[in-house]
C-alpha cells in the first residue's frame, strides 16, 4: 500500500513539473573556432544564428548575430574576441496547467567574450590541428513575460547580468584546398547575478529563478564547423555549423537551456587578402 502511495505522488509530481512552462536561461552560439596553422593568420566573421524548434516555427523566434575576431601571435598562440546576440520569443497556450494560464517570453541576452589559446599540428603536413582557447566573458540575460491569467493582463520581467568562463579544445581537418572542418567542444560556467525582476516571490519559486542568483552552472556544447573557400578569392570564406547545447548540470528542473544553434555566415583572413594583392 505504501509503495502504491510513493508511486502515485511521484507520478503527479511529475506530471507537476511537465506542466510548467521553462524559461531558458542560456542560448548557445558558434564557437570561435579559427583555422589557424601559422603566425599572422587572422579572422574576422559575422554570423547569423538560429535554433529553430517546434514553438519556434509556430508562434515564435529565436534569431540571433554573432561578431568573431582572432589572430595568430605565433606559430602556436591567437588572441580571439567574439560578441553574441540574441533575440527570442516563446509563446504558450496552456490554459489550467501553469502558474499563468497563456504566455508570451521575448528574451534579450548579449555576451563579450575574450580568450587565448594555443593550437599546433597532430600531422606533419599540417592537414590536421589541434586546438585549445579558453577565454571569459561579460554581459546581461533579460527577458518579459506577458500573458493573461484567469483572464487579467498581467505582465513581469526580469534581468541578470551573466558572466562566463569556457575552456574549449578542438581538432581543425584540412582535407582539401577550398574545405575546412573541424569538431569542437566547449565546457562553460555561467555565473548569474545583480538580478532585477518583478516576479513575486512565489513566482520566482514556481519557475527556480529564485535560486538562479549567485549561481554558478555548467553547461557543455559540441559543434561541427565547415568552411568553403574558392581559389580566387581564397581569403573570404563561406562558414556554417551546427551546435548542440547540453542542459545545465544542475538539479534545477525548471531552468533550462536551449539545445541548438545553427549559423551561417562570412569569414575573412586579412593575411591571405594581402597575399593576393
């Protein structure tokens, strides 16, 4: 009888949780990732990102930039330097199931970065690289919530500044002339803090905000990047990938991040233009 009873609370809390609404507190985005093999190298990229999924495709957006720079102090060491933004909207229609009956969260997050790192040849013909950069960054998660709840407006917000540390090793494939690729893995510890909000307690407790304060999580991303360059115009490269975000490591059932980023976009190599010309 007693374990009938153990199951049957677990089960509604279950049920509990699935119901509420997450709010998302990180995004990932491409990882800075230059394809250096010599000294004086350089990059400079501008990306578009998105990470699509199904909310997203029918009442939201998740759209984003990403700005990258780095260079090659040496055969073996690069600086690097890289902005992100983001832009977001999730809509939910759930009515009698959450702490507000429909919601509709537009995020803001942007995030600077700074980092070094260190990468050397695993073959002798330079065809395939070993990377590892590690940087930290500095910026702000925000977003408003606005909804109805048994049929009243209401409407909340709440901002945290964020900062970041990542340690980030790679392995760059040079298969041929005009193709790059290269697997990348990131390990990051986001800090939140200096928060603002107008949740009410109880809400922020609903939801886990509550404990996000002060907090400190991890979270790992793994990437595949590719790189298209053509034999005229071989310092400008067309450059896309696929990134996939783990939740954060963390009990916190209700925090969540967002699991895919895809980005496209231009990257230049200052170095190889002035070799053309």
């Amino acid at each position: 009888m007693k374990t009938k009873i153990l199951i049957g609370l677990f089960a509604i809390n279950i049920v509990l949780i699935s119901c509420r609404t997450p709010r998302f507190i990180y995004s990932p985005a491409p990882p800075n990732n230059p394809y250096f093999r010599e000294k004086g190298e350089s990059k400079i990229a501008a990306y578009y990102s998105t990470a699509a999924d199904e909310n997203d495709l029918q009442q939201g957006y998740n759209d984003g930039l990403d700005l990258q720079a780095a260079y090659a102090v040496g055969d073996h060491f690069a600086l690097t330097a890289d902005y992100f933004k983001r832009n977001e909207k999730d809509a939910y229609d759930d009515y009698d199931r959450n702490l507000f009956d429909n919601s509709v969260i537009r995020y803001d997050r942007n995030l600077t970065n700074f980092g070094a790192g260190y990468f050397t040849p695993i073959t002798n013909d330079k065809k395939i690289m070993f990377n590892i950069f590690g940087g930290i960054g500095f910026g702000k998660f925000s977003f408003t919530d606005n909804g109805f709840d048994n049929n009243i407006n209401y409407s909340r917000y709440y901002s945290s500044d964020m900062s970041k540390w990542y340690i980030q090793p790679s392995i760059n494939f040079f298969p041929g002339k005009n193709f790059r690729t290269g697997i990348i893995g990131k390990v990051s510890w986001v800090h939140y803090g200096d928060v603002s909000t107008s949740y009410t307690p109880a809400e922020l407790e609903y939801f886990d905000l509550d404990i996000l304060t002060g907090k400190t999580l991890s979270l790992f991303e793994a990437t595949w990047n590719m790189q298209l360059t053509f034999n005229k115009i071989n310092w400008i490269h067309i450059d896309g990938g696929f990134t996939l975000c783990s939740e954060p490591f963390s009990n916190l059932t209700n925090l969540e991040a967002r699991n895919l980023n895809t980005s496209i976009g231009l990257s230049i190599d200052l170095s190889k233009m002035k070799m053309t010309n």
